[in-house]
C-alpha cells in the first residue's frame, strides 16, 4: 500500500526556505519561482513559513560555524521524510568561499542532500528541476 505522505509529498511539495549565509541572490531566485511568470504554485509547490508544515528544505548559501546549528536545527525540525535541496554553488562546495576559515563544507558532509542546483545564482527553470529530481528520488 502506498504511503499517503510520500503521495502527498510527490503530489504537492510543501517548501521551507533556509538561508544559511546567502548572498541573497539565490533567495531572491527563490522567489521568483512564486511570480506570475513561473506560478510553482500551479504544480503544487507551496513555500511555507515553517519547518514543521515542510515536506522539502531548500537551502542556499555556505555553510560556517555560526549557521550550521541553525541548519541542523531546522533539518530536526522538519517532518521525515524530508527533502533537502540545496540551491547555488555554495552548496555545492566549490564556491569561493570554500577556504574561508569558518567554512565547515559541503552540506553532504552534515546533511542527507537529494539534489543540488548549480549556478550563481541558478536559474528558476533550473531549481524547478532539481525539485522534480529530488522528488523522483523518493
Ligand atoms: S551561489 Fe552565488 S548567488 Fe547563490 S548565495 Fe552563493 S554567492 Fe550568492
């Protein structure tokens, strides 16, 4: 029997934002998605204003010392199973601020990632797809 939460989660993705330290483009990019011109709202995905009420995290930005409790925090937060993408180069762990000393690398060293979005900043159509990349994972 299918598990109604992972239909429901495949069906409507319900999304938290978590800026790590984030320049603020990708968070900018992020909310491009919800504009007329891109409408995510119209496949189901809904950006929510809580961990708890999130099926998927998307994060951007490096994670340092100072941001990585948070993170985690919110990742406990968040009802399992929980998606976790990461949006922009500095998620993926080759962005210039790789070697600053309160980097504490990539976020698959800390956290399960289902799909990362390269760019700087990615594109809208690109997140749109690390999303449907991350759902097909389940
Ligand atoms: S990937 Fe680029 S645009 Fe996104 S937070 Fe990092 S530096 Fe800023």
């Amino acid at each position: 029997m299918k598990d109604p939460r992972i239909w429901g989660l495949k069906k409507s993705p319900w999304v938290y934002h978590v800026a790590a330290a984030s320049c603020n483009n990708c968070d900018i990019e992020i909310l491009e998605l919800l504009t007329p011109r891109y409408d995510v709202e119209r496949f189901g995905v809904v950006l929510v204003g809580s961990p708890r009420h999130a099926d998927a995290l998307l994060v951007t930005g490096v994670l340092n010392r100072k941001s990585l409790p948070r993170v985690l925090e919110v990742y406990e937060q968040t009802p399992k199973p929980c998606l976790v993408i990461g949006i922009g180069t500095c998620t993926c762990g080759k962005q210039i601020f790789r070697n600053s000393y309160n980097a504490v690398g990539p976020y698959d060293k800390h956290l399960p990632i289902h799909a990362l979005v390269p760019g700087c900043p990615p594109k809208p159509e690109a997140m749109i797809l690390g999303v449907v990349k991350a759902l097909s994972k389940l």
